[in-house]
C-alpha cells in the first residue's frame, strides 16, 4: 500500500517532466528533419533522447575536449560491467543490475550486403566493420554529417559498439535463426512468452529478416515450422479453445467453434484465390488507410511475390523436436496479424475492405482486469500447420502498408506484429480450465527514416508518426534501463502509454515476458547518420536485464480498493471483475470507484505526507542536538585553550614586569645614591668653607639637619672610579635585560609614576617644614630669602613633576610604537624622545639640587639666628613644642639614622644618605647624551639581545 503510494507520488512529481519532454519531441518532430546529429542529439528528435541519456554523458561530450563516444554494453564480453566507450579507450562503469545477477537482454546485430546498385552508386566506402563476432566499427564517410561534426572538432568520427552477436552479409537466414530465434521458440513452447523485434533505418532488411524472400525464408516462417514440428502429433484438435484478452481462454460453444472454423477457411482460400488471381494479373491494388478516406496503403501483386515465395521446406528447415515439452500436454496453436499505421491499430486478418466501404476498421487498445493491455475484438485464427498459419501471415501482409520509398521501393510503413498463442491444453482438463497460454510476438519495425527525405505529404505524416514511436521506444528502454541501475532514486515513469506500439509491447518490458531485438543495418554511405542514430539507441537496449512483473494500472486500482474496503465492498468488487472480464481497460471502474480509489490515494498520500514530515522533524531535531553538541564542545575547547593562553600570557608577563621592576629599581637606587653622595659631598666642602670662614660666637651648632650622618671627615674614596664601576655594573644590568620593550616601559612607567607619588610627599612634607619655620615678624626678614629658596625648591619639584609626566608621555608614545610594532627606526625615535625627556630631567635635578643647597644653607642661618633670639629671650627656657621637637630630632644626631624613613629629615628620606664622595657632580655639568636611556639604548643596540629585539 505504502510503495503503490509512493509510486503515484512520483509519478506526479514526474508528470511534469514527462510531459515537458513530450512536448518538446513534438516540436522537434514538427521539424522537417527527423534524425538529427551527433552535434544537435543533446536535444534533438527521433533518437536524441535516448542517446543523450545514456549516464548524461552526451552532454559531457560536447562540454569537454576529450568527446567520449556512447558505444554499446557488452552482454556477453563483459557481462557484469557496463561500458563507456572514448575515444582513447574503453571505460567501465557499474551499474546495480550487476549485482543482480539477472540476464541482460539480448541484442543481435545484422548487416544487409549491398546491392549491384548501391555499389555502382558508390554507397560502398567501408563505414562499417565487424571487428568480431561482437564488436562493431562505425567510421563516419566523407560526406556525412557525422564527419563533418568531427571535421568542427565537436563529434569522433569512429564510433565502437558492442552486440550480444553480429551477424555480417554474408550470414545466411538459417544462421541467423538459430542465432537469434531458436531458443525463443523453445521458451515458448516451454510456457513462456516472448518477444523478438526488428529495428533500423529504413531498408536496412528487418523485413527481409523477419519473413525472408523466396528460398530464404525469414525468422518467422523458420519460427513456425518449428513449432509445428516440435508440436507434431500434440495439437489439440478441437477448435473449443480460444485465447482471448491478453493471455486467458475462452470456452467456445458449438456455434462460436463453427463461426471460427467459417472465418479460418475463409481466410485460407482467399489466399489461395488471390494467389492464383495474381499470378494472372499484375495489378495494383489499393485501398483506405482508414483515416479521411486518404489512400495509403498500397501494395503491388508483384511486390507480395517475394514474401509470397518463401518456401518452407527450405533445406535445413525443418527440425525433429518435441523434446522439452510436458508430458501429456496438447497444444493449440492460435495466430493474430495487426499494424501499427499513423499510431491507429489494424486488424490485418480483417477482410479487405470493398471498393465501396474503403475504410479500415481500428481497433482498440484496452487493458485486462489485471491491467496488462490487449487489442481488442482482434482476430485470432487457429492453425494446424505451418503452412496454414504462413497462409494467415501472407492474407495479413496483404493488408499490410507498404509504400515505394525513394529508399526502398517495398517499404513498411507501419509497425506489424505477428503473435501466435500456444494453448497449453490439459487432456483431462474441463472447458479448459488451467489452460496456460504462452506467446511468440514478432514485431517488424518500420524503419526510422529523415522526414524530410519524403516529398509527399503523406510519406511524411508517416515518418513522423513512425519516428515518434520508436521515440517513445527508445524513452521506455532509456526510463527502464535507468530505473534498473540507479535503483537508490525514486522510479522514473516508464512512458509506454506515449504510443499505442509501446502499449502493446509493455508487457514483454514488465516482466510478463522477454524480448530480443534485432538491429538491421545497411553499409550505405548516404544512410550513415541514420544508422549511427540506431545504433546509438540499441546501444541502451543492450544495457537492459530481464525485470520480474510490475503490477500494472488497473490492478493498483483494484487492489486500492480492496484495502481500503475489504469487508464492505469485497461482494460488489467481485462483481465488477467479473463484468470486467470482457473489458480489462481502466473503464472498467465506474466513476465511483475511481474517485473511492482516488480518495484512497489522497488519504495515502496525507499519511505519507505526515510520515515524511515526522521525519523531517525528528531529524532535524536530531541534527540540531548534534550541532549544539558540537558548538558546546567548540565553546568548552575554546575557552580551555584561552584560560591556558592566558595563563601562560600572565606568567610570562609577570615574570618580565618583575625583572624589570628590579632592574629599574637597582637602577635608580643607584642613582639616587650617587646623587646622595653627590649631596654629601657638596655639604661637606660647604662645611668646611664655612668653618675656614666662619668663627662661631655661641656653643657649637647642631650638626646639620639634613645630613647628620655625614662624616664630614670621611677622605674621598675616588669618586669617579666608583661611579664608573657602579654604572658599569647599571649599564651590564640594563644590557641583560632580556624584556620586550613595550613591557620594559610600562615599568618604567610605573616607576615613574610612585617617584612622583612620592616626590608629592615630600613635598608636603617640605610645606610643613615651612609652617614651622614661620617666624613672629621680626625674624620674617631673615627668613623670606629662605621663603623664596623653599618657592625655588618647589617650583624645581613641580618642574620635575612636569618633565616626569613627559618622560610618561614620551614612555608611552615608546611603548605604544612598540607595541604597533612598526619598525625598529619609530621605536628607536621614541626612545631618543624618553631620553631627551629624561636628560632634560636630570637638569631639573641639578637645579632643584642647587636650590636645595641653598636653602640648606639659609635654614642654617635662621636656625643659628633663631637659637640666638631664644637665647637672648629666655636664657635656660624650653624652646618651642614645636621647634624643640623638630630640633629634637636633629640633636638625636647619630641616632636619626635609626628612625623610620618617614620620620627621617625630609632630604635625607629624598635621598638616602651615601658615603659622601668627592667627585664633582655629574648635575651641574650640561645633559650630555650620556643619559640613563641612551645608555640603555646603547647597550641594546651594541648587545645582540638588544639587536634582537629591534
Ligand atoms: N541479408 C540480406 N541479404 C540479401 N538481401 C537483403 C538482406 N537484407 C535485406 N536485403 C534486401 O534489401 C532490401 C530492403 O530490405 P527490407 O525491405 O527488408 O528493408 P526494411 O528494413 O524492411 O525497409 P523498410 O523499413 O523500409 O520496410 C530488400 O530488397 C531485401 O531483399
């Protein structure tokens, strides 16, 4: 049920295509031209389809440079692996019949000789060449269309096919037969049924094949005689049998078995007479086509005599036999001749019609109640011998439409199939029941042929109708063999009721039977465009296996309704079989059944909608979870790997922000200490100029408050050599310096940053001291040149504030250069900037040094004034809280050194004190490029660290 509705839902999605492409065959064949080109086949009329279908690869050879040629599947050289002809070679494809282990159908080749004629007319340029029993050559003449196309560089101009067995000029009509037919005819008298058909151009000798001429009598007359010689003496005498419908029998009554034996005599003798009539006369005869009363079908006395002639006791013709069949069987042997003529069907057994009514009876085409079609009210005619049923062949060939071609002078233009039923009779058997029915169709193709080859209309309307059924052949064989070897997608529609010759011939490609086709060729130069066209189509056929039995129309229908409505309707079913018995079409079904089944079909087609859509949306929730899944576990990996990043990001930059926090600080400590000593040392000769000068009238002073610790006696320990070694060893530390630069100056800058933190300090701590040394008035004139001293120190102090923002600035410029990474040359500018800003530094250092020595040297003078005023004031008393405290703490003396740093004096907390030296200070000299970042920058640049780094 599910698979049936699967099948009508494909066939919808498909409709539209089939019908695309019919329309567009139509169009084409509307065109005077009815084969067309290699070039023009990806779309072209008769075979172009089924050509450019074979795997897409058409297409292919005109898109790329190599142009594969489609040549045949080998059934037999290769018979598990397809292949693709190329020019260069030989391709294998696989296909899933191969797997299948079903028999391909056969495909045998036949090449006509040519006549004294074609030869004079130099039709002889050897295009085709047999390689092998199965290999066939095809090189394209001078003056085809073919070689022109290769001439362009758009087709190959030699063309390889592979044939089940080719049968070249010289084979005769019993070889053939015994190639070809010879086994069909012991299927079908095993129980089978089968199939053989001719096709090719025209006059390519498919008739001269299937009925032969004179002595060499064709397929069929050889086909017959074996049968009746297999048959002999186990024919079922009585006339009581008949087939009827597509393969059931009939009982017939004593008055029906009279009427059949009227119409077989009939037959017989009008043969007899018509001989004898014809061998008197010459004449012409013709009679209706059956359509509009236009005259078509025409046939000369003369033109019978070769058909007419062929002998059946041919030597070799005749075969002992029997052998295979079943014991006790008889057999009765029933033949039926009808054409196929402008897609209208005949009946050839019919009587001819008389000059008065002259037109034809057509018959139709319906389908039984399994669905397999049947030509119905078609004559069948019991034979006994052979030479009976070649009397019958010969009273249909007269009816059969020939016409003088400018090709062939005897031509078919019509499709004609000769079928002869074989009852299986069971002796014991009651009105025949389980009577089996086998069949022998012989289908004579009219061969395909330009359209605009015809000059009359008539021919032409032929043609057309000729090219466009073996167009629908060709698309059921291409439909078949797709679906056979691409069996993962969806069934392609198989168009057999495209044309009444693919109707009739369905059953043999649905299972019900199995077919054999011949390609007839000729070797004629001037057809050799056609016959590669036919060649290109049987090529597909030869890709086809023997398929099982498809379920057909009426039988979906039926079982439909029988599932839908087993109980109710099962009574009311029976019945409408049981009438249907004598029609099997699809009008069988009264309208109500056929929208029952209709609404069977939608309800299926809703359920499968539903399943389809259930489906979806469990997969789709299914690979969404996957999707969330995977980006969760991206998400999870991904941060993983950006902690440990940085991680490993922190330490490394923890551990350079450490060394350089160290190396900055070793630095400036010593720096600060230099400066100290520096300090010291200028306190010191100070001192003792001013002991050489001075002579003190009251007790000792106290020691200097800013720098008590000095041992003012301390010799000088060779200033320069110890600072050179200091800065030596400053200048080593800074050269091995392994931080990147941009990390290396955001220390810098944090350094900077607490020195000016703490030069803040100070200098509120300076501020105190100058609320302290606030004096009553009449000491205000000894200490406003110390008051401007102090203002001088402190806008030194805000100066060094300022340059220190710059030097941050200038760091930062620096580090951001670094970071950017734009070039050693900017850095290295930046860094020339910090060292501009820093020697403008050192100056501002020198200066608020100066400052600050004479302002020592002023607050010594207003402490000696100060201790002389108190003195004179209040000899013995306390001095001030305040003063006193601060005094205090300078007479502590020795002992300051043990304080806490924030309670040290101001300057000595600035700058630490330092053995005092005797070098000259550095500060008071101009800036010299010998600043702490040139050097810093020197010694990068001169270490291959440094080098490195830039
Ligand atoms: N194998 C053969 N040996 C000798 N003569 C042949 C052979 N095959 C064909 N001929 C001759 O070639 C001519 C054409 O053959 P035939 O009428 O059978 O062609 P056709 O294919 O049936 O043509 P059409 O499709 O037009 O009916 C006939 O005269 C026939 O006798």
């Amino acid at each position: 049920m599910v698979s049936v509705a699967q099948d009508y839902l494909v066939i919808y999605l498909q409709l539209s295509t089939v019908a695309t492409q019919v329309i567009a065959m139509a169009l084409r064949l509307a065109s005077p031209g009815g084969l067309l080109s290699d070039e023009e086949e990806g779309g072209a009329a008769v075979f172009e389809s089924t050509a450019a279908d074979v795997g897409g690869l058409m297409g292919t050879r005109f898109r790329g440079a190599t142009m594969p040629e489609i040549s045949l599947i080998s059934p037999s050289l290769e018979p598990q692996t397809p292949q693709r002809e190329t020019k260069s070679g030989t391709e294998r494809r696989g296909s899933a019949e191969e797997d299948s282990g079903s028999e391909r159908v056969k495909v045998y080749l036949r090449i006509r000789p040519l006549t004294e004629t074609e030869k004079d007319k130099g039709e002889q340029q050897g295009c085709v060449f047999a390689q092998d029993e199965e290999t066939l050559i095809l090189r394209a003449p001078k003056n085809s269309y073919n070689m022109k196309s290769s001439e362009r560089g758009v087709a190959p101009n030699v063309h390889k096919f592979t044939f089940s067995q080719i049968s070249g000029p010289e084979t005769s009509q019993q070889e053939f037969y015994e190639r070809s037919m010879k086994e069909m005819v012991r299927d079908v008298l095993r129980g089978e049924n089968r199939l053989l058909y001719t096709y090719g151009v025209t006059n390519s000798g498919k008739t001269y094949t299937v009925q032969g001429t004179g002595r060499e009598a064709g397929l069929l007359p050889r086909a017959l005689v074996s049968v009746f010689q297999k048959l002999q003496g186990r024919l079922h005498g009585a006339l009581d049998l008949k087939p009827v419908l597509c393969q059931e029998v009939r009982w017939l009554n004593s008055s029906e078995v009279r009427a059949e034996e009227i119409r077989r005599d009939h037959l017989l003798k009008e043969v007899e007479s018509s001989v004898s009539q014809n061998s008197r006369h010459q004449v012409s005869v013709s009679c209706d086509s059956g359509i509009g009363g236009v005259s078509a079908t025409s046939y000369t006395a003369s033109q019978m005599e070769d058909s007419d002639s062929v002998c059946l006791d041919a030597d070799g013709l005749y075969h002992s036999g029997g052998e295979g069949l079943e014991d006790g069987m008889r057999f009765s042997v029933w033949v039926s001749f009808f054409e196929i003529y402008n897609e209208f069907l005949y009946d050839l057994l019919e009587a001819p019609p008389s000059l008065q009514h002259r037109k034809r009876t057509t018959l139709r085409l319906c389908d039984d109640r399994h669905g397999n079609p049947y030509v119905r009210d078609l004559t069948w005619v019991q034979v006994r011998s052979a030479e009976e049923a070649w009397k019958i062949l010969k009273v249909g060939r007269r009816n059969q439409s020939f016409a003088c071609t400018h090709l062939n002078h005897n031509s078919s233009r019509s499709h004609s199939i000769f079928s002869m039923r074989i009852l299986h009779v069971h002796p014991e058997s009651e009105c025949g029941k389980g009577t089996r029915i086998s069949e022998l169709s012989v289908c004579d193709l009219a061969g395909s042929e330009r359209c605009k080859d015809q000059r009359s209309g008539e021919r032409m309307k032929e043609a057309n109708n000729i090219n466009t059924s073996l167009h629908t052949l060709g698309r059921c064989i291409t439909a078949l063999r797709n679906n056979q070897s691409n069996r993962s997608r969806p069934p392609q529609v198989v168009p057999f009721r495209d044309s009444k010759l693919t109707r009739v011939l369905q059953g043999f490609f649905s299972g019900r039977g199995r077919s054999c086709m011949v390609v007839n060729i000729n070797p004629c130069a001037s057809t050799y465009d056609e016959t590669l066209q036919a060649l290109k189509f049987s090529a597909i056929a030869t890709q086809l296996v023997h398929g099982p039995a498809t379920k057909t129309r009426v039988a979906y229908i039926l079982s439909l309704l029988r599932e839908a409505e087993p109980k109710l309707n099962d009574s009311s079913l029976i019945e409408e079989e049981e009438e249907s018995d004598e029609e099997g079409d699809i009008t069988m079904f009264d309208s109500e059944a056929l929208l029952r089944a209709i609404d069977v079909l939608k309800g299926e087609v809703q359920r499968q909608r539903q399943q389809q859509e259930e489906v979806e949306a469990r997969v789709r929730e299914q690979v969404c979870s996957e999707m969330m899944e995977i980006i969760t576990r991206m998400e999870t990996d991904f941060s993983e790997t950006l902690d440990t990043q940085r991680a490993l990001m922190d330490e490394r930059y923890e551990n350079k922000i450490d060394n350089l926090q160290k190396s900055l600080k070793r630095y400036y400590s010593q720096e600060l200490e230099e400066r100290d000593e520096q300090i010291a040392h200028l306190t010191a000769q100070l001192k003792e100029r001013r002991g050489s000068q001075d002579v003190a009238p009251v007790s000792p002073a106290p020691a200097p408050a800013l720098a008590p610790e000095e041992p003012p006696e301390e010799p000088p320990k060779e200033p320069p050599k110890q600072e050179g070694l200091r800065r030596s060893r400053r200048l080593a530390s800074c050269s091995t310096l392994s931080m990147p630069p941009a990390g290396e100056l955001s220390l810098v800058q944090g350094e900077l940053e607490r020195c000016r933190a703490e030069l803040l300090e100070k200098t509120q701590e300076l501020r105190r001291y100058q609320g302290l040394l606030c004096l009553p008035a009449p000491t205000g004139a000894l200490t406003n040149a110390v008051d401007r001293k102090l203002e001088e120190g402190q806008r030194g102090l805000r100066q060094l504030r300022a340059d220190l923002q710059r030097v941050g600035m200038g760091l930062q410029a620096a580090e951001r250069a670094c970071c950017r990474n734009t070039g050693g040359e900017r850095l290295r500018h930046a860094l020339n900037m910090a060292d501009e800003t820093l020697a403008k530094q050192d100056q501002s250092l020198v200066e608020l040094q100066n400052g600050l020595l004479l302002v020592k040297m002023d607050l010594r003078k207003k402490t000696d004034s100060l201790a002389q005023l108190q003195t004179q004031r209040a000899p013995g008393a306390p001095p001030t809280p305040g003063f006193c405290r601060k005094r205090g703490c300078e007479g502590a003396g020795p002992n300051a050194e043990n304080l806490h740093p924030e309670k040290r004096p101001f300057f000595r907390s600035l700058f630490p004190a330092r053995t005092p030296s005797k070098k000259v200070p550095a500060t008071l000299a101009p800036s010299s490029p010998n600043t702490p970042y040139a050097r810093v920058l020197r010694s990068r640049q001169q270490t291959p660290l440094g080098r490195a780094n830039y």
